[in-house]
C-alpha cells in the first residue's frame, strides 16, 4: 500500500481542516498519516483509517498578521517542536506522496518548518512525489509581484503537481496568481470539493433558518444580526445558530443571552452533521468561505452570505459575486444586518422555495475523488 502524508493548517477557521479531511476520506488505498497544525475541534468526525498526528497548535489573528502558539508555550518553542516532529514523521513514515494544503501559495509563515520538510524529502534516495492542495480563490499580496515571484521558485524547486480545488468554468487559479502560467509543474482542476448531505435533518414542524460562522473567531457580527431578527419572523420559523468551536466564550453567552429572551432561537457550538442540517433548512445565513459555499451548492439551500473582508481580504467577497450572478446565493452588506433589514431577506427566501432547485450550480462537484484519482496518477507515474 502506498503511502501518503498530508499536511494541514488552519489557523482562523476551520475550514482548510474541513477541505483536507474531505479529500483524505477520498484517499482509499493509501496508509495515510495526517498533519494537523491548528488545534483540535472536539466532536469533529476524524477518518478511522487515518492516523492523525495533532502538532503543537499554532493560530492567528483575525488580521493574519502573526502565528502563535495557542497551548501557552513560547511560539518558539512550538515552532521547534513542529520542524522537529515534521522531520521525524517524514523518516519514521517514508511517504511516497506528501499533499501540503495550501503551501507555498499560502501559510508562508509555516515554511520554518515546510522548507526543511521539502530539503529532507528531496535528500532521500527515493523522494515522495509532491503535491500542492489549493483552494479556487487565493488571497491577493501587499507586493504581489515579489510573492508570486517566490511562491513560482518553491514550487518549480521542490513540487511535481498543483492540485485547483475549483471549476475553470467559475474560476481560474491565473486570476488570482496570474504567474501561474510561468509554473513547470502540471497544475490540475478537481472540480469543488464538497460534502455530501446523507440525510435532510429538519427538527420539529415549521421552517427553518440555520446560522454559521465556520469555526468562529470571525463572524459574530453576523450570528448576533440574525438572532436579533429573528423577533421579526414569522412564528413557524425557527432560528438554529452553529457558533463554531473557537468563538470566545465571552460572545458564545451573550448570543445564548438573546437566544432566550426568543423561544424560536437555539444556539449550539457545533454538529458534525451540519450539512445534513444545512440539507433540511429553508435558509441559511452565513459567510462566504469555501466550505459553506459548497455546502450551500451541495445542498440548494436558498442562502444568504456576508464575506469575510478583514485585512482587505477579497477572496470571500469574489466568491459571493460569482454565486449571486448565477443564482446561487444573496449577499449581505453591513447595512443588511439591521435586524429588520435581514429579516426581509430572509422572509424573501423564505417565500422563494424554488431556490432550492439550484443544487450543485452546474458546477464540477466532484473534487475529493477527482483529486484522489489525480494523486494516484502521480505517485504510479
């Protein structure tokens, strides 16, 4: 059986570990270890076939302008553990493939300990293949010109394939790296890598609007709008609120707080079933990160997004734009979280049921084992 070592660090959300863990599932016939960098989520569901390996945690702040440490030790510290813990994973392990989720397009501050990573790999008499793993939309640089400089340096010395976690028919990764055509290595489109309902769960009789925030450092705003408006709906409506496991606890009680003060509202931190909630939902409100995008389309939720835009980050916002011109979701604005402003979207929805024949958007869909196929391909070439 072929090995597999795969990389993965989320430092804001969770969504990058959603991303990875769909495309481990996919990963059958491989013995795979995976990396996780961020810190755990409890009750997350984790592949049973995988060997996780937890590193020291490291996240970042909202604005992405440093990483830390998060388990009270020195960022150091845990910075020499990861890099020595990387290389003795790569020796114990002896891959014969190793997928990096988003680096070197993205996580350049993790390359203390990926350069080494890559530098050990390529010593080996017999190197793994190297893959990168990234998403349809990638975040635009202060000095672009010097970023994609370098980011084209790593990957022509140490990468043999670049995997596009998107469709060319809604984006195409040169525009957003537009040196991307100056690449050696082939660079392959997947389609979207989206989870699966296996059941519309709806709980108890009326309608339903489900809230989210990805993981919940960012975001409240938005949770705490669409709880405020909830007083403004229809009595057969119900309001459940997914917080995410790192919204600060300070924020998770006062939205319980206001929640029961409204019979119609429940708020819970997180369900490993989400999509399956999101499936039996008559709206969702939520931001626009790639995983809640996909849930979306997978489901035909009727949805309403609010793009995350901190330190001039643009690429929730892009992705919202392409989706509402073709139908596939409303965006919000900040004057929309007026509780009554966002009660009348939301009611307008709620009287469009036909919204829901929009599943999947024509979108390529298909992207874990589109992607499992492609890694395959790579390690018996």
């Amino acid at each position: 059986m072929k090995r597999l070592l795969f990389y993965c660090q989320h430092v804001l959300g969770m969504g990058h570990l959603v991303r990875s863990l769909e495309l481990v599932r996919a990963l059958r016939g491989f013995d795979v270890v995976f990396l996780n960098g961020g810190a755990p989520v409890e009750g997350f569901p984790l592949p049973a076939d995988v060997h996780v390996v937890n590193l020291p945690p490291m996240a970042s702040d909202a604005e992405f302008r440093d990483v830390h440490s998060t388990d009270g030790r020195s960022t150091v510290e845990v910075m020499e553990l990861r890099r020595a813990r990387l290389l003795a994973e790569l020796e114990r392990f002896r891959p014969d493939a190793i997928v990096l989720e988003l680096f070197p397009f993205g996580r350049r501050k993790f390359a203390f300990e990926l350069v080494p990573l890559l530098d050990a790999n390529r010593a080996r008499s017999r190197p793994a293949v190297v893959i990168s793993s990234v998403r349809d939309i990638l975040v635009s640089k202060r000095d672009q010109e010097r970023y994609e400089r370098q980011t084209c340096e790593l990957v022509d010395r140490y990468f043999d394939l670049v995997l596009v976690h998107g469709d060319p028919a809604f984006q195409r990764l040169e525009e957003t790296f537009p040196a991307a055509r100056q690449l050696r290595c082939p660079i392959r489109y997947t389609g979207f890598v989206a989870r699966r309902p296996k059941k519309a769960e709806a709980r108890g009789k009326g309608r339903e609007v489900v809230a989210s925030i990805g993981g919940g450092r960012v975001g409240f705003e938005v949770l705490e709008a669409t709880v405020a408006a909830a007083e403004h709906l229809p009595e057969d409506v119900r309001v459940q609120v997914f917080t995410g496991p790192f919204l600060p606890d300070e924020e998770f009680q006062q939205l319980c707080d206001r929640a029961a003060e409204t019979e119609s509202v429940q708020v819970e931190r997180f369900t490993p079933c989400f999509v399956d909630r999101l499936a039996g939902a008559s709206v969702s409100v939520s931001m626009a990160g790639y995983n809640t995008c996909m849930d979306i389309l997978s489901t035909g939720v009727p949805a309403l997004v609010y793009p995350f835009s901190g330190n001039g980050n643009l690429e929730q916002s892009m992705r919202a734009t392409r989706l509402e011109r073709r139908g596939g979701v409303g965006v919000l604005t900040a004057g929309d979280l007026e509780p009554r402003a966002l009660a009348g979207r939301i009611r307008k929805l709620l009287d469009s049921p036909g919204m829901r024949a929009v599943a999947g958007g024509g979108f390529r869909m298909d992207g874990a084992p589109e992607s499992a196929r492609l890694v395959r391909e790579a390690v018996s070439a």
